[in-house]
C-alpha cells in the first residue's frame, strides 16, 4: 500500500456541512492571509506579510510563541551562517542585542519568545491562542475557508476563517492533510528517490554497547523485553516504513540557587522505565552527567539538554502515531514523553544505581523559576522533529544536500548534516539496538526549491508550506532546522503576497520576483540592507600576495587564507554600493589552531585611511559552530566620497589570516523596525 497519503476533499466537505447548523453562531473573519501554525516560520511569516501592507491572522493552537526557538531549543543547529537571511538573521541579532552582543545563537527560552512576541506587535497582524483546525473547506483547488476549535472546547466551531492565501507553519502538517494535499509519514524506501541513507538504517550512533541484555530476566527471552524495546524483527537497511524518528524537549535546567525548584518524582514515575540505562552503565560506567546528556550551557546558569548516546531523552518508538493522531491521542504522547523525560531527571538524581557523584551532580541542577511560568516551568513544545511531509512540486531528497541534484528556483538554503534521530529500539543478536539514526555531512550548503514549499497543483492552489515542505525523510534531516524554517517562512509569505496582488495560483508566482523583493527588503520593514562582500565576489575584492582555499568551516560556499610566514598578503574588500551614512564593520573568523592571534587591517572611508590591528586572541566562539563575526569598526560615508573599503593584510602576523568576508550593519538596524 503506497505510504503517500491525501485527505480526500469530498471527506472535508462532508464534515463541514454536518456540522454547518453552527455556522450562525460562530465568528467568521476574512483576511488577505490566514497562517496556522504560530512556530518561529509563522511568526516571521506574519510580521513579513503584514509589513507589505496585507491583511493576516496567525492561530497558534497551545500559548507559545517560536515553537521550538522559544520552546527549549536554546543551542541553535546552525550548519552555516550563510543560510540564516533575513528575518531569520534579525532574530539572532535581536537575541545578541539583549545579550550585549552581535549575533547570538544560544539563548534562554523566554527571551526567544518576547523577541517573538515583539515581532507580533510591531506589526498589525492578529495572533489568536487556543485555536485548533477542525476542518476545511475547499472550492475546487482552493481553500475557501477553515473553521477553529477552542482547544477548551474540542469538537464545537469557534471561528471561521475565510483568506485569499493559507500557510501551513506546523511541525504536524495539520492543515495540508485537511486540505487534501499529498503527504508522507515515515522512511521512503531508498528505491523511491535513488537514496542510500532513506529507510531502515542500523549505524553506530547514539548507540548501545554491544552486550546489554534485552530481557526482564536476563538471558531469558520468555520472561519478556525490558521496557522501550520492540518487539519485532530487524529489516534490511534501506527499507521503507511509517515509523517517525523520535522526540523528545530540549530541557531548560538552572544551576542558580535562588532559580531553582528541585526536581521531584514525576507523576506516573516507574524506576523500571529505566532498567537499559542502568545495564548500559554497567558497561559504559558512570564519568559524568554527559554520558546520557548533551549538556549545553545557556545564558545565566542555564541549559539545553538534548538526547546523547543509546539510553537518553529521547523517546524511542512512542511517537509512530502522533503526525495523524487527533488532539487527544497527542496530548496523551506529549504527556507520556514529559512523565519519562522529568522521570529520567528524578532518576538520574535519586536512583542507588546511579554513582552517588553523578547523583550530587544532578542535584545541583532544577527547573527554572523564570522560564515557561503558565505551564508550571516546563517547556509545553514537545520537539516534533518530523511529521508529515508534504509531497509537492518538487520533492528534495539526498541528491540535493549532496549536489548531485541542484535547484535554480530557490529561496533558501540549508547547510545542516542529513540528521535522523533514532526511530526504532529492537534485539539484534540477542543484544538491545537502537535503529534509524543517521548523520552524514560533508557537503556546503545546498539551495531549496520553491516547487517544495508549493502543493501540486491539481491539490491546492492558495497554501504555502514552509515548514512540512516536500522532501524526503533524510533530506528533511539536513533542512529541518529552525533558522531554515524562519528565511522559508518569509520566502512563503513573499509569495502569498505576489500571489494576492498578481490573482495567480502560488505555483505560478516567479521565483525571481520573490528573489528581488527579499534582497530589496531583507528585514521586511523597509530597514536599510546590510552589504556583505565575500572573498569569493571576484569584482569586489583585490589581491596581493599568496591566498589560498581555507581548510576550515566559514561563511559560505568558500574562502581563503594566507600565512604571514610566507610574506605579505593583502585581501580589499571595496564597497561601491554603499549609501551614505554610519555603518558598523565585521569580519568573520573562522577559527583554526594556525589562525593569527593579531593582525593589521585598513578601513578607508572615503576620505582618509587608517590602519589598525586586529586582535582575535580574546574572541570565544560558543553553539554549534567554528566561527564568528568580530567587531573591526565603525565608519561613516559622506555623500560623495571616495572608494570605500576595509584591508585585511598578513603584516604582524604570527600565524594564518583569514579573507573570508566584511560586513557594513548600518548603525541603526535594530532601531528603526517598530509598528509606525
């Protein structure tokens, strides 16, 4: 049976009509662009459209605000900083901003979710909580209206929603099934794309050691499986299926005294939950909290912990049903999931078999008084890393991450490692084994097409969907992250509002108008552009002496570098395209052992040069990257005025510099974007 599904549209109507005796008494509304889904996508897409003047409604079903940004996902999976645009990149620099920085990509939950909620109301679009799809109803291909439920009041209309365009901004694809678009659940078959990496994969990662017994009794298979593994039989790699890599929250913990609530026994604690953590420790013993955690630190004493080798955060195998459950059927997976993640934390600090060290350990940690205080101080975003996915224009599947395959149409980039967590727990040779996890990168960032974020059109001609677009499961592993979701979240509202203003399908809005109004407008709301030149813009930059291709991760596709032993090198990044005005100045940093602690560089402004000396031995780089942008400067630019531009040289350098890219910020960037 093909594993492409379709809510049949005939079945949609038949719902809406049973229950149109409601109609009368419920609030309809109309809108330019009605967005469902309030993650981090659906909020920039919001503040996007209403900045071009259009009508929008975002209804978000629970009260958060970001999604996973604001919902504990505070270690931002980056890739490459060259994929993060726009307004994506606005809300890491807002972030600095509060941390006293530049751009900052880690961060504590509730500052995420006020720069979110700051979006919403510096713009004139509606946010509307507590509202989930009870169905839709189309006329032909095209969305007419969808009608709400309290999520108080599951089952009885509360609003109807009529809009020229839709967008889909949920982890669950909620409401292109209703719409009756293609989508997919699970693992292709490798033999549906031409994969290697797609289906049934048993691999090493986040792995048990070999050795730990599967059974209650051990060595005994009639005494039953130990709690979490399935029973079932170990497919050839490769093999398609419905099963769902797994979820689990990324945990805020502090470590600050006057912060912290202790961590107590949960409800529905059961220490056996927990019996293969303690035969993985009996091989892999105890050294620290890390070998269960990825123990990240976040700002003021707090965390993002995330799931670390066979035993962790991560809920194997219960998810399998969540992307078509109903309301109920999710909220009794997402409960199940908080009872055994605060359940692993209880254990980890209270269970004798755990290394009274590591249970000290734990004990110093507790949830945050300052964090998610309306939901009893945990996180109410369960980390949905895949649901369904929409099978649309065009699908993107390993061939594209790995560049054998490469779209001209697009509008956004991703640059992560195709990740797959686990998706299954089972015996393989009378050993436990985890099954499904798969990491492979090594390639640069790849572009994403407009045709995946657009339904096919003989299914739905007004909706959008950036964030369950059409890709396949292992290239869903490299996109799925959130700064790709945000810039495909404004690409998507760019074209709602071409497809509104032109009266045209979204599949036959042009790429390159979409394309134009984004390098025009990056921010949205009419705030100057920032000119960045990289090493690898030919008509922009000048160079003496000896460069050659970087060995490191920097911004973009590529850069170079130059060792000062081997004499002077200069790289001149000039600016031609500035507009007079103040401009903040920025080079990046890709650090390396062999990377010069000092160097001189030159910033001409047009009216005088002066040369300076760089010093990189303080700078820290912290999250999910090598690099970083450092402060070189300031200048302003007179009406006028002569070649501007910024030197970087090897002279006083004990060591490799880099000639990757400048950056011109103009001086007010963050000041200038609040509702007029």
């Amino acid at each position: 049976m093909s594993m492409i599904k379709s809510v049949m549209i005939h079945a949609v109507l038949a719902v809406f009509t049973a229950a149109s005796c409601c109609l009368a008494q419920i609030k309809k509304v109309t809108y330019d662009l009605c967005i469902y889904g309030g993650t981090s996508a659906g909020v920039v897409a919001a503040y996007t459209a209403s900045k071009a003047g259009k009508s929008v409604i975002l209804i978000e079903p629970s009260q958060l605000l970001g999604g996973m940004s604001s919902g504990g996902l505070g270690q931002t999976d980056i890739g490459n900083k060259y994929v993060v645009r726009g307004l994506a990149l606005d809300f890491y620099r807002k972030i600095g901003e509060h941390y006293g920085t530049f751009e900052q990509w880690i961060f504590e939950p509730k500052v995420a979710e006020e720069i979110f909620r700051q979006y919403m109301q510096n713009c004139d679009a509606d946010l509307h909580h507590g509202q989930a799809l009870l169905d839709v109803k189309k006329r032909g291909t095209d969305i007419e209206e969808i009608r709400l439920q309290s999520v108080d009041e599951l089952g009885k209309p509360s609003m109807a929603v009529k809009a020229k365009v839709f967008m889909d901004c949920t982890y669950e694809g909620d409401l292109l099934a209703m719409a009756g678009v293609s989508y997919h659940v699970g693992r292709e078959d490798n033999s549906v794309y031409g994969e290697t990496l797609n289906g049934v994969q048993l691999m090493t990662g986040h792995q048990f050691p070999d050795g730990v017994d599967p059974y209650v009794k051990r060595g005994d298979p009639s005494s039953g499986l130990l709690w979490g593994i399935r029973d079932g039989e170990l497919l050839p790699d490769g093999t398609g299926d419905e099963k769902v890599q797994a979820y689990n929250y990324r945990i805020a913990l502090t470590n600050v005294p006057e912060n912290r609530i202790p961590i107590t026994r949960p409800d529905n604690y059961d220490s056996t939950r927990y019996e293969l953590l303690r035969r993985q420790k009996e091989i892999q013993p105890w050294k620290g909290l890390n070998d269960v955690f990825i123990w990240s630190l976040m700002p003021n004493g707090k965390t993002d912990i995330n799931n670390r080798n066979g035993f962790s955060t991560d809920m194997i195998g219960m998810n399998w049903d969540y992307p078509e459950a109903h309301y109920h059927r999710r909220q009794e997976i997402i409960k199940a999931h908080e009872d055994y993640t605060k359940g692993l934390l209880y254990f980890v600090g209270n269970d004798p078999s755990v290394p009274k060290f590591i249970r000290d350990e734990m004990k110093t940690w507790g949830y945050p008084k300052d964090e998610y205080v309306n939901n009893n101080h945990w996180s109410p975003q369960l980390y949905v890393r895949e649901a369904r996915r929409m099978v649309g224009e065009l699908v993107m599947t390993q061939h594209h991450c790995q560049g054998r395959e490469v779209v001209d149409d697009e509008v956004g980039y991703a640059a992560y490692t195709m990740d797959s967590h686990n998706c299954d727990r089972l015996v393989v040779n009378g050993m436990v084994k985890n099954e499904g996890n798969v990491e492979v990168g090594g390639f640069p960032p790849f572009p994403i097409s407009y045709r995946a974020i657009v339904p096919k059109r003989n299914e739905a001609t007004n909706l959008l969907v950036p964030v369950c677009l059409s890709a396949s499961h292992i290239a869903f592993g490299s996109i799925r992250m959130e700064p790709v979701f945000m810039v495909l979240g404004q690409s998507a509202a760019v074209a709602a509002c071409l497809a509104i203003d032109q009266g045209v399908p979204v599949q036959a809005v042009a790429v390159k108008d979409i394309k134009t109004i984004l390098a025009a407008n990056p921010k949205a709301d009419g705030r100057q552009s920032d000119v960045l030149i990289s090493s690898s813009d030919t008509d922009a930059v000048r160079f003496t002496g000896s460069w050659k291709e970087g060995s490191s991760k920097g911004y973009g596709l590529t850069y170079v570098e130059a060792d000062g032993k081997e004499g002077l090198s200069t790289a001149r990044f000039v600016a031609n395209e500035l507009n007079p005005g103040s401009y903040r100045l920025y080079t990046y940093f890709p650090k390396t052992d062999e990377s010069a602690p000092r160097f001189s560089y030159t910033i001409a402004d047009g009216r005088r040069v002066s040369e300076k000396l760089l010093d990189l031995s303080g700078v820290e780089i912290k999250g999910q990257t090598s690099s970083t942008w450092v402060p070189i400067g300031e200048l302003t630019v007179a009406e006028g005025a002569d070649e501007v531009f910024v030197e970087l040289t090897t002279k006083g350098a004990d060591g490799v510099v880099a000639a990757n890219a400048v950056l011109f910020v103009p001086a007010g960037d963050q000041a200038n974007n609040n509702k007029n």
